[in-house]
C-alpha cells in the first residue's frame, strides 16, 4: 500500500489497545528497544524484553511500571551473538502463540579491533542479523498460531551503505560504523524477503521493516535508571532538535508497525520529515531495499553462515513457480 493510501488517523501519544497479545522485543532494556517495550506496555499487552543482560532487564522493567503501573512485562534470556542458544531461548518463551517480535537488538562497537563470536562469526553480523535470522526462524510456529508479525528494525544509515556477498563479516576491511551499517542492511533486507516467501507460501504473518531516523541520546527523555539525561545534555542537543529526534519518538515507527491494522507486509516504516524526525508513515522502498535478487543472496548467505536453514518449509518465489 503507498503512502497516500493511509486514511485510518494513528495518535503516537494513544496507540489502540492490545490486551491479550503477546509481544517480544529483543534488546528491550536499552535505547529504542526500551521505549518500544514501554509504549507497548500502555496497551495492555503482555510484552517480553529479550536481552542477555538480566540486571538491565530488570531495571527496564522497574521503570516501564513505573510509568504503565498494571504493566504485563517479562524477561527473557536472549543472546543473539550465541546462535547455539537461540533455540532454547525461544522455547523458554513458554507462550501458545506470539502476535509481533520486533527484532530491534543491535550492537555498535567501539573498539577499532574486529571482535568473533566463539561461533568464528564477526560480532556485530552475528549479533544484528545472524542472531534474529535465526531467532525468527525458532519462533515461526508461534507466530503463524495468531497471524503474527515480524517488524525488523534497520537504520537510516542502512540505505547508504553497500554490502560485499565475498566479505559480510568484514574479514578484510573492517570498520566498527561500517559493519555497523551493512548488518543493518542485511537485516532489512531479510526483513523483505521473509515478507516475500511468506507471501508465496500463502502464511498468514507480516514481515514489517521499520526505521527510527536520527534518534539521539541528548534528544531522549530520562528514564532512570535506564537513561538519565542531564541538563548540560539536553541543552547541548536543542540545536539538533531541529533535524533529529530522541529515542522515545524514534520508537513510532516500530510500534505502528506492530499495532497499526493498516500496515501491509513487505512495508518500509520510518519518520515522515525526510526520514529523520517526526511521526511514522510509510515509505517507498527503493535501492538497494528493493533489489530483491541481492536479498535471495543474502538469504543464502545466511543459511550457509549459520548451517540452518529456519525456514526451509517456506518456499520463495522461484520455488514456486517450479
């Protein structure tokens, strides 16, 4: 559906109620994913913060009740850099069907050096695409048990970046931003190929792409102890107000996508003023996001990197037609 085509009216501030559904968030303690879980928890559903880190996910879950007091909110043990235990994590879920993952975690690193898993993959692949590949594969069953949604959070810097098929690890030129950058694009664009397979199989769940645009620290309203912005910060962050967002706002897009009736599978979410700031609204996927034989060869890549193929019951479009 293009963008003209929305008329239902959609209130970020008010998103429609969603008692009795379930949603994971993974790298629901911190940053985006945070404030994906809290505006989640506002609508009555139950939601799951996945992240390795327990102590943040309890301190993420102390502040979401704090704001939301009947907040339906859980823990779940989820390292995506560990693919081994990715399965056991989604059947530790424990649930008979899962209405949305949003697949938000991911890792930046700061270190110049290239860091590996103890799989031998490069960190930051495994952790932003490799993992959620994976991930949504374990939780496919559930999903299809409500019509789910799989709502795959990329980057802005995704669309700018270009991926080497040969290197997806990095192993010969590896930066931490520009690693950073082309896992996200991997990502998104699994995001749409799943949609694509999906499709042609005749499923019934969504795969949903969204992004948050800017989304800055300085720009993001505490929550302590989670985020704690100071007033040194805040007023350093005013004149980028101007073209960028905090996290708070840059959570919309994601939520929509998870709740909003009128989402299509195969969409592309992210702010409306020029893709940095501002309300969710949908975008027209173009580039490199719409090149769908790069993304059947990032599928493959995938399944050759992780030695599963999650979904082999789900037939893409060549398959198909044979």
């Amino acid at each position: 559906m293009p963008p003209t085509a929305q008329t239902a009216p959609w209130d970020v501030r008010r998103p429609p109620r969603a008692d009795g559904k379930n949603f994971l968030i993974t790298g629901g303690n911190a940053g985006i994913g945070y404030f994906v879980a809290e505006q989640l928890a506002g609508t009555g559903a139950t939601v799951v913060l996945g992240s390795r880190d327990s102590t943040k996910a309890n301190a993420a879950m102390t502040s979401i009740r704090s704001r939301v007091p009947d907040a339906r909110v859980r823990h779940l043990r989820l390292d995506l850099s560990d693919l081994s235990s990715i399965k056991s994590s989604a059947d530790a879920l424990e649930l008979d069907g899962l209405d949305a993952v949003v697949c938000n975690a991911g890792v930046l690193l700061d270190q110049p050096q290239r860091q590996e898993t103890e799989d031998g993959h490069e960190l930051t692949f495994a952790t932003n695409h490799l993992g959620h590949f994976l991930l949504v594969g374990c939780l496919a069953p559930l999903l299809a048990a409500r019509a789910g949604r799989v709502v795959t959070t990329g980057s802005f810097v995704a669309k700018s970046a270009s991926l080497d098929l040969a290197d997806l690890q990095s192993a010969r030129d590896y930066q931490p931003k520009r690693a950073y950058a082309r896992s996200k694009l991997a990502q998104m664009l699994f995001g749409f190929e799943l949609d694509r397979r999906l499709r042609a199989a005749g499923g019934t769940t969504l795969s949903v792409v969204n992004h948050p645009g800017g989304a800055l620290d300085s720009l993001t309203p505490s929550r302590p102890p989670v985020h704690i912005r100071t007033t040194g910060q805040r007023l350093r962050g005013l004149p980028a107000g101007l073209a960028l967002q905090g996290k708070e706002a840059g959570a919309w897009p994601a939520v929509r996508a998870v709740l909003d009736p009128s989402v299509r599978g195969g969409q592309l979410w992210g702010p409306r003023r020029l893709g940095l700031r501002g309300e969710p609204r949908a975008e027209v996927v173009q580039g490199q996001l719409a090149d769908t034989a790069l993304a059947a060869r990032v599928w493959a890549a995938s399944v050759d990197l992780t030695g599963v193929d999650p979904f082999e019951a789900v037939p893409g479009p060549a398959q198909r037609e044979q």
